[in-house]
C-alpha cells in the first residue's frame, strides 16, 4: 500500500500505521515520520530541507523581491528510510542492495 505524505495523513499517523501494521500490509509512506512511528519504508521529500528553502524563499520576498517574479521551486533533496524491525515483523527480507541506499535505516 501507499501513503502519501502530507496534513491530512499526518493527522492520522498512528492509525494508519497500526492498521497497516495489524493487517500486515507492507507500506511505503511519503514522509519518514511513518517509518519513526514503526512503518516499513518511507520514500519523500527531506521536509528540513524543505523548511530550510522556505526560508530562503520568505528571505527573497522581504528583500523585497515581487512573489509573482520568483519561480515556483520543487523539492530537491529526498530521503529513503527503512525499519528494518517493521520488515522483520512483516516476515520480509528487504534486499541489501535497497537498505545500503537508505538515508536512514532503524534496526
């Protein structure tokens, strides 16, 4: 199953993670705050760089610098974190080829 990441699934975090986890689905979320709160694999954007260029953004509107003048900016750093644990309690081998590309893994 996949979850996307964003308000109106964060708002449920631990639900969704309790019932992926109790019907044993294995599930892939767009935040790592999934994987923190036990979910097997997050795949997403880095929301700390992602503050850290909001910031830089709001900056350039103070200088002042027109909105409409500035261009719309993606995510450009992404992060891949696996709990291993969760793998294990799913009965899943992840390959090592995946776990040695994580950003972060929780053992």
């Amino acid at each position: 199953m996949i979850v996307p990441g964003g308000p109106e699934t964060l708002n449920h975090l631990p639900r969704i993670v309790d019932l992926a986890s109790r019907a044993k689905v294995p599930t892939i979320y767009g935040s790592s705050e999934f994987v923190d709160a036990g979910g097997l694999l997050a795949y997403g954007p880095s929301l700390p760089a992602m503050y850290r260029r909001a910031g830089a953004y709001l900056g350039k509107i103070l200088i002042p610098t027109n909105p409409s003048d500035l261009p719309v900016e993606q995510p450009s750093r992404f992060e891949l974190v696996i709990n291993l644990k969760t793998a294990r309690a799913l009965g899943m081998t992840l390959p090592e080829s995946l776990v040695l590309r994580a950003d972060r893994v929780l053992r």
